[in-house]
C-alpha cells in the first residue's frame, strides 16, 4: 500500500520499535527502590531530555500521558478547576482537533461561555481578533500550531503575545501534535503555558503523549493516585512507550531539516500535478505545513473517492481521520462550501513518500474521475 494518510498516523520508527522492546525486556517500575526501578527512571529521563530538548524547555516541565487528548483535556480540565470558579470565559479557533473542541462543549454545557474564533476568509486567525475576545473573565485561550485537516500554520507566538498583552493572567494552551518535530517549537518563545503533543504522529508507536507545562504554571491533575510524574499525572509510568517516544523524537529532531526539504518538495510536485488535474480544488492554503494537502473533488463523495484510492493501493483519508466519517465542521469554520467539504480529502505526507508514489496517486485520482459517477 502506498500510505499518504501520515497526519492520521506515522509507522514506528525502527529506533522507537527497538526502544520499546527494550524497555519490556528490562520491565523495572521506576517507582521501586531497587536497581531495575533505577534503571527503569533513568530510561524515563532520558526519554523525557529528548524531549525537552526538542520544546527547548526543562525536563521536569514535561509530563508523560497516554495520548495528545489526554494531555489537551488535562490543560483544559486543570484551567477549570484552578480558575474557574471566579471566572467563566474560555476562548479557543473555531478549527480545533476535537481533543480540544469538545472538551471546551461539554464546558459550554457546564455554563462556561466558549468563545470560537473564525478564520478569515483567507484561513487566516488573527491575534486581534483573539485579543479582542479576551477580558477580564477570560482564563483560558487554547489555539492549535497546525490544523490537521488543512495544515493551516497559524500565528501561535503572535496570538498569545497579544492574548497575554490584554490580559496576562490567562492560561495559555498550544495543540501542538501536527507541528511538532516538524517545525521549530521553543516553548520559551511561543508564550504557551500548556502545550500538547503526540507520539504516533512522528513515527513512534500510539499511545504515548505528553503536556508540556511551563514552570510555575500549576495544574490540578486528571489521574490522582500513586502520585507519579511529580504528582501531575499518576498511574504507572508506560516505559516502552516513553523510551519509544523519545527515540522518535531523537531521530526526527536530529533529520528534522532533510526530512522537511523532502516533503516541502513533494508537496510542491504534488501540488502541481494536482493543480493540473480537471476538477480538483486545492483547500490548503499556500503556506500550510508541506505534510498536509487537503483538496476537494468536485461532484465526488470523499468517502467514494477514499475507497476508490484505497482499491488502486493508495491510502489518504476523507477529512479528518479521528472523525470516522463523521462530517467535518473544520472545514465549514474554514469557509468551504457544503459541497468542498463533502468532497474534501486528507493527503498527508511522510519523508519516506516518493514522488513515484506521488505520481501513483495522480493517476488513481485521474482514474476516479473516469470509473465512478458524479453525485448528483
Ligand atoms: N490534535 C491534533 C491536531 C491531531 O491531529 C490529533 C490526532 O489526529 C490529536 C490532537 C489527538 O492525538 P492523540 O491521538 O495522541 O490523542
């Protein structure tokens, strides 16, 4: 199968595999006082530098969860319990992963005012229009890096710059899953005091995430019990997973600028011959992230078109790929019409794509044209 669906999910890294099996094989607790427990805590260390280094933050401002949606509910359960009984007001783009947008809706139920900001009709969110929003009752902003479905890079740095120039108690939070590794993510410059992030998306097994929390920030924990990474996220530390996560992150972070130079080239070769193919319409913007592409087929459903690709070997996905088919609302807030959406697919790059599986791609693209029917 030639895989173009990378934004969904990335194959482990062979580092990040042999990391992991390691890591069963030594299976210490780090919380026992014995030396397999030792050496189980220094493996979770050196995982958890890795990481740190990659945000350009300090080891004990990473926390290990079981996932990016955990790590999103954590910032934005924390950011209730800790501030929201004397304020009401929580603001986040109108495109967020649902990890972070229906968190926000069941808050919204809960008698929270959710405040969604709209990208322009260039795809564009604005600090100002952030800034505007935010006032004395505002506790949080949580504003993703790169949307998965468009791959629209947005403003992070400038949008909590002026979010915390309005009014700089609010907790900042970054989803950060579709950016990380890929490009650079200095915590000490974006202004973010909560940022998420995710293994499976750079190559190392699902999973494992983490929440970076900026020192001095407090967090009120999801997980209470044994009292693990510092008492912010207890339950048993996942060794394999953390020693596989930080040897993808190694291995990215130490390629990040050949592995980009090759998608950014694919993109722009994809996008050409896209760009010549009769009747599909790029909806990424210009600028987006070189790893996604989303484009529309008009008159074909995404999900006939997915399993078309799928049975000439080629996998993209339809929209978002943690929507399951369910429709998008991403791309409506995006401004595309009823018609894009229902059309829309997800092609979604790694560095180990060639361009022969790109040109693979065009022609099964082209052949769907001429085998299915137009919908009505
Ligand atoms: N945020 C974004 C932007 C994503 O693309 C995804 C996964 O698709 C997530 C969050 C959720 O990540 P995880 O699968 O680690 O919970």
């Amino acid at each position: 199968m030639i895989y173009f669906d990378n934004a969904a999910t990335t194959k482990p890294c062979e580092a990040s595999v042999a990391a992991a099996v390691q890591a069963m094989r030594e299976y210490g607790n780090p919380s026992s006082l014995h030396k397999m427990g030792l050496q189980a805590q220094l493996l979770v260390d050196a995982a958890r530098e890795s990481l740190a280094k990659a945000l350009c933050c300090m080891p004990e401002e990473i926390i290990f969860t079981s996932c990016a949606t955990e790590s999103s509910n954590t910032a934005l359960a924390s950011a209730v319990r800790l501030y929201g009984k004397r304020k009401k007001k929580l603001i986040i783009s109108a495109v967020e992963h649902p990890s972070v947008a229906e968190p926000a809706a069941r808050l919204e139920q809960d008698g929270y005012t959710v405040v969604r900001i709209a990208p322009d009709e260039q795809g564009r969110l604005l600090p100002e229009a952030f800034a505007e929003a935010v006032d004395e009752d505002t506790f949080l902003v949580s504003c993703m890096a790169v949307n998965n479905e468009t791959g629209a890079d947005f403003p992070v740095r400038e949008i909590f710059a002026a979010v915390k120039r309005k009014n700089s108690e609010v907790l900042t939070h970054c989803d950060a899953v579709q950016a990380f590794c890929k490009q650079p993510l200095d915590t000490r410059k974006l202004g973010a005091d909560l940022l998420s992030v995710s293994g499976h998306k750079i190559y190392a097994p699902k999973g494992i995430g983490a929440l970076y929390v900026k020192k001095g920030v407090r967090i009120a924990p999801l997980l209470l019990g044994g009292g693990q990474e510092k008492s912010r996220r207890s339950g048993t530390e996942n060794v394999p997973l953390i020693c596989a996560f930080g040897a993808a992150v190694r291995e990215f972070t130490d390629h990040t600028k050949e592995r980009t130079a090759t998608v950014a080239e694919l993109n722009s070769y994809l996008r050409q011959g896209l760009a010549s193919a009769a009747g599909v319409e790029l909806l990424s913007p210009v600028d987006a992230t070189p790893y996604i592409i989303s484009i529309s087929v008009a008159g074909y459903k995404s999900e006939t078109l997915l399993h078309f690709l799928e049975s000439e070997g080629v996998c993209v996905s339809s929209g978002s790929a943690c929507s399951r088919g369910k429709k998008s609302t991403v791309l409506g807030a995006f401004g595309f019409s009823p018609a894009q959406v229902d059309s829309a697919l997800r092609i979604s790059l790694s560095h180990e794509n060639t361009k022969q599986e790109a040109d693979k791609l065009l022609e099964a693209l082209s052949a769907a044209r001429v085998r299915l029917c137009k919908v009505k």
